[in-house]
C-alpha cells in the first residue's frame, strides 16, 4: 500500500498542493508551524475520517468552509483515487474514482495508515478517551462497516440524553419513548464492546511480543475494558444484552436525576496493567514510551495481517525527537520494510535512517 499523490485545498495552511510521493521513506522537513504535521495527517484522515489531534472543524481553513483531500493510492498494481471534503456547516462528502458515494464505508478500509507522533505517550498518560479513540480507528480502518456503528450509537446517545435532561427533575414525566432508546442503546452498545474484546484479544500478542523486543525490563502485559457496573464484557451477546439492561434500569433514576447517560462503551476505561499495575499511574517514562511504541507496532503488524491492503503506510510525525536512542532504533528498524514510510522532521539530521529517501522541503505550507 502506498499513495502517489496528494492533493490539497484549503486544508488547514495549504490554500492549494499537489504533490508527488515515491514508495520507499519520503522525508518532510522544515521549521515547525511551517505545516509537515498539517501534510501527513491528512493522509491519516483517509483512513479513519478523524484528526489523530484535533476536531475535524478545525482542519478547514480560518476563512473558508470547505477542505478537501484528494489521493491516489496503489495496492498491488491497482490504482484509485480518494476524495474528502469536509465541511463546516453541511455533512461531509466523500468520492471514490471521481464519483460521489453514498457511505463513507465505501472509502474506508481502502488507504490504511498508522502514524506515531510525540501525542502517542497519551495512549499511557492520558484519559480513557484517548485509549478508546485508538481501538476504534484502528477497528475502522480493519472493519469500515463499524464507523457506522459509531455514528449510529452517537446520536442514539444525544436523543437519550436530550430526553433525559428534558425529563430531570419534572415529575410525572412521560418516559415511553426511552424504552426505545435502551433498546437502540444496548443493540449499538453489544456490537462496540464485542468489537473491541476481539480487537483487544488480537493485539494483545503482537504488543507483548513488541514490548519484550523494545523494552528490557519483563512486564506482563494486560489490556482490558472496563466499566463502572462490574458487567462482564466475556459473557456471550444474549447474556450482555441482558446485563445492560439490568443495569440501565438499576441507574434509571440516577439518570433521571443527572439528565445524563450512564451505562454504555462510551464512558468505558481502557485499562493498561503492567504486571498488574495502572500503566496511567505505575509505568515509569520509559516503560510508557516501550508501551505506546508496541500499541502502535502491533497496529500496524496487524493491518498487515488481516487487510486486504497489505502494509499501511506508516507515519513518523517528528516522533525521533521525543524518543530515546534505544526506542529510535527499534522503531526505525520496524518500519524500514514497509512500502511507504512518511517521515517529518524539523531537523532533516535528527532521522536515524541511512537508506535513500525522498525529501521535501516544507515552508508556510509551501513544498519544495
């Protein structure tokens, strides 16, 4: 998998690029705020219709709004052209081979990525969002049908929570409409949390091989959901609906009187344990680094595995200057065998790699 072309339009600080990638490492280097990020990660954005940084709004540029991405990818000697655009006031359109398609699933799945950036310690150190976002864009890019689940379950979750917060603190509210909404809540929930039990029982091996390789200290690793009821995420589908109903209707009031929901994989924790210890609170900084680095390994590993693209490409976004040299070794030695690597750098000297590479110079969203 690789992509020949980019194009851009008022994409964050290009007005207007197209640009030509070679297979092999293309290197970006430049000052930073000059734009290298701005580059890369919309080629990340077409393989997950989301920022790895920020919310998809802020990606149009200050005085417009519409940005469109267009590449043309090749996978064993197949060529196709993807097209995004992204708008501020209207949904986003999306087009495969200059037609436009009803579903975004129909572009998903087709460009596979995965990019490593200074914000991958937060996949350790950070919220439980930030761990859950990383199952779920790498499940898009395995499974494109499950964007949809997600968008399914997100307004599912507003139309909850607006009758909810309508309904708190008014007595005699009339609540027969919520019944449905359980329903269509716990039906989304059971497919979002089975997925990511697979996901999880899949990576799990590829990360524990990765950080045994990377780190030297012997940790034993363990990755699981968790939620604030004590359900069972093992159990088969019928039993889990079940145990989301119960408790749905234990937490009625406590709804009720919070207008909010409370049950469902969208307030889960992703929990990280290192020989049975919070990674969040427990791993030391190295461990964090070796940690991130084998989540992010494993990914790729995996696409690689399942995917009808083969190889992702792979994204270095000015990773090498957060890492320490026993870490930069690891990574650059995992990715020189890809097809494609993508590489940003504000110091075209701080890349440890010795092999020929394609170089870009970037400069006020200008590519030289």
């Amino acid at each position: 998998m690789r992509v020949n072309s980019l194009s851009l339009i008022s994409y964050r600080n290009y007005d207007q690029l197209d640009l030509e990638l070679k297979p092999g490492i293309n290197l970006f280097f430049g000052k930073n705020g000059q734009g290298k990020t701005n580059l890369v990660e919309a080629i990340s954005f077409c393989s997950t219709l989301s920022s790895h940084r920020s919310p998809n709004s802020s990606l149009i540029a200050s005085d417009k709004t519409t940005a469109s991405i267009g590449t043309v990818i090749e996978n064993n000697q197949k060529a196709l052209r993807l097209g995004v655009e992204i708008n501020k006031d209207a949904a986003n359109r999306f087009s495969l081979n200059g037609n436009i398609v009803k579903r975004s699933s129909e572009i998903l799945g087709l460009l596979t990525s995965v990019i490593f950036s200074p914000e991958d310690i937060d996949l350790i150190r950070r919220d439980p969002q930030t761990r859950r976002s990383f199952l779920n864009n790498l499940e898009i890019q395995l499974k494109p049908a499950y964007y949809k689940t997600l968008q399914d379950y997100d307004r599912v979750l507003k139309q909850r929570n607006t009758l909810l917060k309508s309904a708190r603190g008014k007595p005699n509210v009339d609540l027969s409409t919520l019944g449905l909404w359980d329903e269509n809540l716990i039906e989304l929930s059971v497919k979002i949390i089975t997925a990511r039990e697979e996901l999880i029982t899949k990576l799990l091996p590829l990360i524990q091989k990765n950080y045994d390789e990377i780190s030297s200290a012997e940790n034993r690793i363990l990755i699981q959901q968790q939620n604030n009821f004590e359900i069972n995420y093992q159990q088969s589908a019928d039993d889990l609906k079940k145990s989301l109903q119960q408790t749905i209707e234990t937490q009625r009031q406590n709804e009720l009187d919070r207008g909010v929901t409370l049950v469902g994989p969208h307030r889960d924790e992703v929990l990280i344990t290192l020989n049975g210890l919070t990674a969040k609170e427990h791993a030391s900084q190295g461990e964090a680094w070796s940690l991130a680095l084998s989540l992010k390994i494993a990914s790729a590993e995996l696409i690689s595995e399942v995917s009808d693209t083969g190889q992702p490409v792979m994204i270095l976004d000015d990773v090498f200057s957060v890492l320490d040299t026993t870490r930069r070794d690891a990574l650059t030695s995992f990715v020189t065998g890809y097809e494609q690597v993508l590489i940003t750098a504000a110091v075209e000297q701080d890349v440890p790699i010795e092999s020929a590479m394609n170089k870009f110079s970037i400069s006020g969203g200008q590519v030289e």
